[in-house]
C-alpha cells in the first residue's frame, strides 16, 4: 500500500535510447472498451509511462490484482496530476481498452474518482503553457542574453481528450478542433480507435524496424542493425544524446556562471558543461555521453561546440560514432520567454551528410526535478 518510485539506468548499451515525447498504442486494442473498479494499492509513478495498480472484486468474490497504463510521470506532473492523487485504498474507476499481451492490464482513457469527479488522460489540472508572470529578465549584469532557467517544450496533447483517437497537437490549438479530429496535414496515430491497424486487430510497433534520419555509412548501417536487435525495455530507459535529450517532455535547467553555463537534463538529471573562453578543446578529453563543450557569443546567441563522444544514439534509432560533432546555436524570443536552439551534426563515421535540426522551449510551468525511468510495458505480443 504505497506509493513507487523507481530507478532503472541500463548500463553497457554501445547505443543509447532517445528521449523523444512519443506516443505509442502498442500493446493495446484501441477498438475495444473495458472499464473495472477498484481499490488503488499502488502507484508506480514513473517514465517512459506510469502505472495504477488496484484490486478488483470478481463475480466470484475473489480479488484480482490489475494495473493500467498511464502518461509519463514528467507529464503527469506538468499537467498538474501528483502521486497524492492516487492514495492507497481509494476507491476508483477507469474506463480504457484492453492490453493485448496481458489480460490484467489496460490503457487508461478515463479515470472516475469516488466523489464522481472524471478526468481524461490529457486532462490538464494547471496550465502546460507556462508564463509565469509573463516577463522574466532578458539579459545579466554583464550584458550576456540571460538563458539562466527551467526550459521545456509545449506539452502535445491529442485532440481526443481521452486519448483514444485523433492525433497529437500543441496543447495551445487542442481547443481549436473538434475532439479525435485530425488537422488538415496530419494523420492518425498509427493503432488509434478506427484505424486499419485498430481494426485489424494489428500492433503497428510489433516490427518497427531500424530508421535512420540520415544517411549512413557501412559502418553506420552495421551500427544502426546491431542497436535494432536490443530490447525495446533497455533502450527506453538508457541514455541519449545531447540532441534527444534536450526535447522531449523533460524539464531541463541552465545555469550561467562567469567561465561556464552548465545544463541539466531532465532525463536522468544527466549534466553537461559548457566552458566559455575556450577557442578551441583542450588534447586528451575522455569521451563521454555529454562530450566536451566549448561557447563564445556571437552577438546575442550562445555557439557551443561539442567533441569527444562515446558512440550512441543521437535520436530516435539513428546511432553515432566517437566522430560526432555538434555545434548548436542558443538564443531567446517572445520577450526572453522562449529558448531556441538550431543545431548542426557532423559525424563521419557513420552520416554520409550532415543533419540540422531546430526546436523551441518555453519557460517551464514546474520546477526542475528529473523523474525516473523505468520500462514496465509488458513485452510486445507477436505479429
């Protein structure tokens, strides 16, 4: 009768996991309606996607003990849900669709408290798009553009509230469409409620495959084929890269000092250094997940060029070698109330070109505080 709180950091992957906001139906038969009540016994309040235990009283007075998947713990907490939420013998309950590997499990698309308050899966108890006041200080007592704070992206919701159907938008348009639409240029999640995977009774992520967003070379390809045959458990939960990571769901930190800026990753609470002053990297770095960072400004954006990597993944099944390079450009909008960062990778071992990429966080709605990871989906059924 309480609450867990977990830690599982996988060790010893040649590749690392992306951190990516995904959504996912995987195991479950999104066509199909269940609903149990029950008492709560535990919460296991954790990424890449928590889960409600609670016994059910069968027709034969037994108790069945089940669980039901929920969003991440760092998105949860960004939409104001807590774990004193689910107390230990509350009575609760939750209307979803079945998992298709584990009769005892299932997708949580509506919650029924005891009072007969509800609340949907994307239901928003605070408000994801952070302001604060509206006005933070845009720049430091030296003249330095002041990136010093708690950054994360918009929250994506899907257009269904319940999370059965429709696809994911901004939390900022979600009240623009009706609920499961699909705006003009996107596409169902692959597995939602009246899909063809949904009616074929069909996992669309049984056999993902290995992708790359680049180009790769032999070695690349050796690399990416090798990181398709770990477990998608050990992968969820291991480490990334500085250009995953910084995504995603987490909350993430910055920190500026006179000679360093040092960022904190929500994902695992992973840090990195960035030493300003330096032109060019000192001989003899040890590699490591973050590599080595040296800044300068230009103007009013931060250049930071990172060297010196372990070889992992970069993102999503993408690998890369010990040869990465990254520079990335930092620099505020809307008022200093906005961070973004344009990036440029380099790898020759393994990208027969280039990759760019760009994303845009906001001041944080929740304080920093890295949650921890734990994949407990059941494995996924067999084509």
């Amino acid at each position: 009768m309480r609450i867990r709180i977990a830690v599982l950091i996988v060790a010893g992957l040649t590749a690392a996991a992306t951190s990516s906001a995904h959504h996912g139906f995987g195991n479950f038969a999104m066509n199909e309606d269940v609903e149990f009540t029950g008492i709560i016994t535990l919460l296991d309040f954790v990424n890449p996607h928590s889960w409600l235990h609670f016994n059910v009283t069968n027709e034969n007075g037994e108790t069945v003990k089940r669980r039901c998947e929920l969003r991440s713990a760092t998105t949860l907490r960004r939409s104001g849900w807590t774990p004193e939420m689910f107390v230990p013998g509350m009575r609760v309950t939750i209307q979803g669709s079945p998992d298709r590997a584990d009769p005892l499990a299932c997708y949580t698309s509506t919650l029924v408290f005891a009072d007969g308050t509800t609340l949907d899966r994307y239901g928003q108890r605070i408000q994801a798009r952070a302001t604060a006041t509206g006005r933070r200080a845009a720049g430091l007592a030296n003249g330095e553009p002041n990136l010093s704070d708690e950054w994360a992206v918009e929250q994506r919701v899907m257009t269904d509230p319940k999370g059965r159907d429709g696809t994911l938008v901004p939390l900022s348009q979600v009240g623009e469409f009706k609920p499961g639409a699909v705006p003009d240029g996107q596409r169902e999640i692959p597995g939602a409620r009246g899909t063809p995977e949904a009616e074929q009774g069909r996992n669309p992520f049984a056999n993902p495959g290995a992708r790359s967003i680049v180009g790769l070379t032999a070695a690349g390809q050796a690399a990416l084929e090798a990181l398709a045959a770990v477990p998608r458990a050990e992968r969820s939960c291991s480490e990334g890269s500085i250009i995953s990571d910084w995504g995603g769901e987490s909350v993430n930190r910055i920190t500026q000092r006179i000679d360093t800026i040092l960022f904190q990753y929500g994902r695992h609470g992973r840090e990195r250094t960035v030493h300003m002053g330096m032109s060019a990297h000192p001989a003899n770095i040890e590699p490591s997940w973050a590599g080595h960072s040296i800044g300068r400004w230009e103007g009013d954006v931060l250049v930071v060029d990172t060297v010196e990597f372990m070889p992992g993944r970069l993102t999503g099944t993408t690998p890369h070698s010990a040869e990465l390079q990254v520079v990335e450009r930092f620099s505020l909008g809307d008022g200093a109330m906005t961070l973004t960062r344009e990036y440029t990778v380099e790898d020759p071992g393994y990208f027969t070109e280039s990759y760019t990429g760009r994303e845009t966080l906001m001041v944080a709605n929740v304080r920093y505080d890295p949650e921890p990871c734990v994949d407990l989906t059941p494995p996924l059924p067999a084509p």
